[in-house]
C-alpha cells in the first residue's frame, strides 16, 4: 500500500477516534464501534484502522470493542448488516466504502453532529 493511503487510512481512524476522546473523560467506559465494509478490507486497512485507534490510546478489547461486519457471501445484505450494528447499540459506526456507508445511513436517523 502507498504511503498516500496509508495517511488516508490514518487520518479516517484518527478522525473516527475524535469524538471517543471528547468522552475520554468517562472512566471505565468500554466503546463500541460498529466497522462496516461493502466487502472484506483487505489486512493493510484493518491493520491500518486498529493502528490510529492505537495511536490515540484506545486498546481493543480493552478500551475499546469493534463490531466487524461485511457481507460474507452474496446472501447477506449490507442493509441487514448495518441495522444489525444499530441493534447491538453500538456508539458509532466506521463505514468503508460507499454501499456501507449509504446503508449505514439508512440504518440509523441518528445524526451524532446534532
């Protein structure tokens, strides 16, 4: 992967791990984010998503759980795979590429900048 994408991929957790460290404040608080992908990520984007939350002091499992979710065959639709996420109460949801992130948006009315 270029160095390019790499800082993009940065950038998009460091940008995700934002509004968690607005809250930071709340001891003990375990985060949940619902990862969303049209497909699987390949290991360079995932290593690169678990990194910047690493960066900003968010340990998996830890500090923080992800939800990991992507059609595994042509059955599963992405619309199921995001009102899944909703249901699991998650505290934000990280959509990779356009399909998840429409279907994320139709899962949930929830607006986090409101």
């Amino acid at each position: 992967m270029n160095n390019r994408r790499k800082l993009l991929i940065a950038l998009s957790a460091g940008a995700l791990a934002a509004p968690l460290a607005a809250f930071a404040q709340q001891q003990g608080k375990v985060w949940r984010i619902g990862f969303m992908a049209s497909s699987m990520p390949p290991a360079e984007i995932l290593e690169a998503f678990r990194e910047g939350l690493r960066e900003r002091g968010y340990a998996e499992g830890k500090s923080v759980v992800v939800e990991y979710r992507w059609p595994s065959d042509t059955n599963q639709s992405l619309p199921d795979l995001a009102a899944e996420l909703v249901r699991l109460k998650v505290d934000l949801i990280f959509a990779w590429a356009t399909p998840a992130t429409l279907a994320a948006k139709r899962a949930t009315s929830t607006d986090p900048s409101s």
